[in-house]
C-alpha cells in the first residue's frame, strides 16, 4: 500500500494534556503538509487552530473524553461548542459505566442526540475496546449502527492500551454497512497501519506514522 494512501487515513493526532500551542502547531503543519484525513486536537484549542489552518486541513475533536462519564447534556454542550469553534469532526466517548450496568438503550440515545447536534458532520464514537468483553463489542457495534453513527472507535489512546488487530477484526464481523471503523492508540509502525486496514479500518488515530516518516527523512518528500 502506498504511503500516500495511508496518510488520508490518518487522524494524526495530539491529546496530550500538557500539550502546549507550538506542538499542537507543529501538529497542524504535518497534518497538511503530510495531507492527512485530519488533525485530532484538544476542544480548547479548536477555534485556535480552525484558523490557523484556515480551511486547509479538517479538525477533528473529542467529547466525553477520556473517561466518558459525563452526562449526555454536556457532551451535546460540547459537541456544539467545538463545531461553533471549526470543528469538522467529532470524536465522542460512550459511558463505560452504562456498559457495565447494562444500560445500552442510555448509550444508544445519548450517541443519538450528539449525532443530532453534530448537524451532519462526522461522528466518531469512542468504545474504549480494552475494557471491554468480546460480548459487550458486539453489542455496542448493533448500538452504534443502530444510533447512526458514522464510525465505531477503538481507543481513546488513555487507557491500559490501544486497539488490536481482535477488536477491528469483531467490529467488521459485526457493524452495519454504513458503519465505518477508526482503529486508534498503539499503531506504531506504517506495518500496523497497513494491517488495521486490510481487516476493516478505515481511519488510524495516530502520531507515530508521521513520527516515523519523519525520522526515516523522508519529510522533504511531496504528498
């Protein structure tokens, strides 16, 4: 698979809670020079960043994030914020607290009504895989689908680790066909990148192939 291809998969991506305005600039300029699907940042620095970029490179932004446990009023709240402030993209995590109680039809309506304020822009729904069983997976894959959500989302990158090559392979099996899958967290290599999208992803939440390209000078390549 060519790089380039790759690269418009990718949602290169900085979430780091100490992340300061020139590594989120830093962040910008590879995302367009690279050509990247997207630039993941923090929601503080959206509107920031919106302009910086001015229409050159989609922003993508998360909600909930990283626990998730926030009420659905101000994961609707923020979602509107972010795209009030540039946002394209909106990267959104369900309560694992419902999960484990059971609550699914409280997760698919909270999905519902942050796609409702989405307003047509993507949503990204974050599953956090590694804390859950091969059941719950498949049970939240039908929920998404059925909240009509455009992607299921492996990771938030914050927990004790990303998504594996098992997880995108049960999402696959198991979302509806307007479904699409985000793998994220742990993709270290452009080998990783290229088997999470041969089983089935379609987006790579990532900074390291960037990272890679990089160090390996081939930064001065044109994409």
């Amino acid at each position: 698979m060519e790089i380039k291809e790759i690269l418009s998969k990718v949602d290169h991506t900085l979430l780091s809670t100490t992340a300061t305005w020139t590594e989120i600039k830093e962040t910008l300029d590879d995302a367009m020079f690279f050509k990247t699907a997207s630039a993941c940042i923090p929601p503080s620095y959206v509107k920031e960043a919106s302009q910086y970029v001015a229409g050159k490179l989609t922003i993508c932004t998360v909600i909930g994030f990283p626990n998730g446990y926030n009420t659905s009023a101000s994961k609707v709240f923020e979602t509107k914020d972010a795209l009030a402030n540039g946002a394209e993209e909106i990267d959104m995590v369900i309560n694992l607290t419902d999960v484990k109680n059971g609550n699914f039809k409280k997760i698919e309506e909270e999905i519902i009504q942050v796609r409702e304020a989405c307003q047509g822009y993507i949503l990204k729904v974050i599953v956090e895989t590694a804390l859950l069983t091969d059941e719950e997976l498949v049970r939240l894959c039908d929920i998404v689908t059925k909240a009509g959500a455009d992607f299921i989302k492996t990771s938030t990158g914050f927990a004790k680790r990303g998504a594996s090559f098992k997880d995108v392979e049960i999402m696959t099996k198991h979302i509806g066909t307007d479904v699409q899958i985000k793998a994220a967290g742990g993709i270290t290599s452009i080998e990783d990148a290229e088997k999470f999208i041969s089983l089935g992803a379609s987006r790579l939440g990532t900074s390291r192939i960037i990272k890679v390209l990089k160090q390996e000078d081939k930064g001065t390549e044109t994409y």
